[in-house]
C-alpha cells in the first residue's frame, strides 16, 4: 500500500541526516519535508491534503480539532517527545488518528538552560559584541557560587537544574503546585511558596509544562518580588510568563535580566520587542536542537511508523 509521510518544521534542513527514510521510500512512502512554518491553518491543511502519515517536531505546528476534521486522510501523527500540548489527542482518536511519541534527550534543555544562565550572569553575548568592536572589559557579572536559585518546577529537567545549582555553590529552592517537601529535599531543594521564591531567588528558571493551570505564572508581582538584582530564566514554553509584564520589568529595570530559549510566537517575529529590549540573553528555541537528541527524535519517529506499517503501533499516546 502506498504511503505519504510529511516531516514537518525541520527548520535546518537535518532531518535526513538522523534516520534511514530512504528505506521507508523502499517500501513505497513517499517521503516529503518541509522546512517552513505554515502561514495559517488553510495553508497546513492544503500542505497536507492526502497525506496519510505526519512527523510533527515539538510543538512548532498546532494540531487542533479543526485540522483533523479537515484532514480525512490522515491516519498517523507522530510527535517528538511523549508529549504535546499544541496536538488535540481526543480530536484526534475521534477521527482515527494514532497518536505516538518519541524519546528524548534528557540532558539537552537543561544544559542549555545553564549555558543561558552563565550567559545572562557573566554578560557575554555584550562582551563579545563589545569586544569585536574595539572594546576591552565592559561590563561587571556576578559569581553564582552563594547565591540562590528558585527553580519553578521539579520535574525531570527542573531536578537536573537543581543538581547543576548544588555543583556551582548555590542555595536551592523551589516550587510548583504539587510539589512536596519531601519531593524537593530528595532532589537537593528546599520548598518554598512562589512568592518566596521570587522574592530570595537571585535567579529565577521555569521549568513547568504549559497548560491553562501554568499560563502566566510569572506576571508583574513575581517579577516586581525578583527585584533589580534578579534573572529570569524560561527554556521552558513562553505563554508560562506574562509577555507584557517581561517587556516593562525589562525596559524599567524591575529585573537585571532575562535569559530565554522560548516565546509567545514562533519564530520569532523581527519587529518583536523583546529583540530590542535591555539585559537579556536570547535564543531561538534551542533547548531540544542538539545531535543526540534529534536521533532520538527522528529515529523514533522512524521506529513509530515502521511499528505502525507493520500494525503494531509503539509509543502511542492517548487522552
């Protein structure tokens, strides 16, 4: 039987490069990428119209009810990771749908939430910049070792920040709203209240999953509470934090500075105000974009399809 598979928002142009897709065209798929955001929901549809079988990087393309309805064709979506918050599941399974996840790296946003940080502490995406104009030692940073870290968040990659934090010297607290004591004194923390932590942390980093509960957690009174000397960190999802009252804690000096991987649009737009606000540290979603977790991610991806050809679908993920 004849299969058409779509790669979506392979922004880089690398998905051949991490699995074999030439076997599954061996086998009759007709394999296409695109590397290209769609402009709308009309535009994703029309991409899709008779394709049988979707490979969705992340987040990056929605995938609500309205779209299965409009795509009858569709058979199999596979997401990269075991989660998804922008894919209707339930829509989905309605529509016949199977719905399979992938692995992931477990170290990749963690490392680059702490490349972010030391980033942010020691400014130097300013320093470089100031360097490769002709100029020497322009700003002052300021050490992490006796300093402390609010982790908002515990879970698998907000522990691992946690151990980072405990290494470099710093005092950890952190808070969710599920979290035990228990929880955070087994992960190297100490539970706080949210207001609490904003208020002693010196530096502040999200790592919670984005749902209608998370939204906004960080708005005008987390930030005002971190205060002129604190940072913020996201490499989490960017809806998390209240974008209006970033810009202002930014531009006003509510804060010292923001690090983030993540944003309310993506890509980000070039007319975007956070491109021209003071004291942050900007990247464009990188925390998953390393080698070792995109074979994971494709060639999961690759293993997801193969199972579901043969009638035994892994890794599928339900309502």
């Amino acid at each position: 039987m004849q299969h058409r598979l779509a790669i979506l928002d392979d922004y880089q142009d690398v998905a051949h490069g991490f699995a074999d897709w030439a076997a599954l065209e061996a086998e009759g798929v007709t394999v296409t990428t695109f590397r290209e955001p769609f402009a709308s929901r009309d535009a994703l549809v029309s991409a899709l119209a008779g394709v049988g079988i979707v490979i969705a990087m992340r987040e990056r393309t929605a995938f609500p009810r309205e779209v299965f309805e409009k795509l009858p064709g569709l058979q199999l979506l596979v997401t990269t990771g075991m989660a998804n918050a922008s894919i209707d599941v339930a829509a989905a399974a309605e529509h016949g749908v199977t719905v399979c996840g992938t692995p992931g790296s477990p170290a990749a946003a963690p490392e680059l939430t702490w490349a972010l940080l030391l980033a942010a502490a020691r400014h130097l995406p300013a320093e470089e910049n100031s360097l490769r104009a002709g100029t020497w030692q322009s700003t002052v940073g300021f050490e992490l070792a006796g300093k402390t870290l609010g982790i908002v968040g515990l879970g698998k990659i907000g522990r691992r920040i946690a151990g980072y934090g405990q290494a470099f010297g710093m005092d950890v607290v952190a808070w969710s709203q599920n979290l035990t004591a228990e929880a955070a004194d087994d992960a190297g923390a100490r539970l706080v209240s949210k207001k609490e932590l904003f208020r002693v942390s010196d530096v502040a980093t999200l790592h919670l999953r984005l749902s209608e509960r998370s939204e906004n957690t960080v708005g005008e009174e987390e930030l005002r509470l971190l205060g002129p000397e604190g940072i913020l960190v996201n490499t989490a999802r960017g809806p998390l934090v209240n974008q209006d009252a970033l810009i202002r804690a930014l531009t006003q000096g509510w804060i010292r500075g923001a690090a983030l991987d993540v944003f309310d649009q993506e890509p980000l737009p070039a007319s975007h105000p956070l491109l021209a606000a003071p004291n942050t540290v900007l990247s464009p979603h990188l925390g998953y974009v390393t080698q070792e977790s995109y074979r994971q991610f494709y060639g999961g991806a690759f293993e997801d399809v193969t199972a579901w050809l043969a009638g035994s679908p892994i890794r599928t993920i339900t309502a």
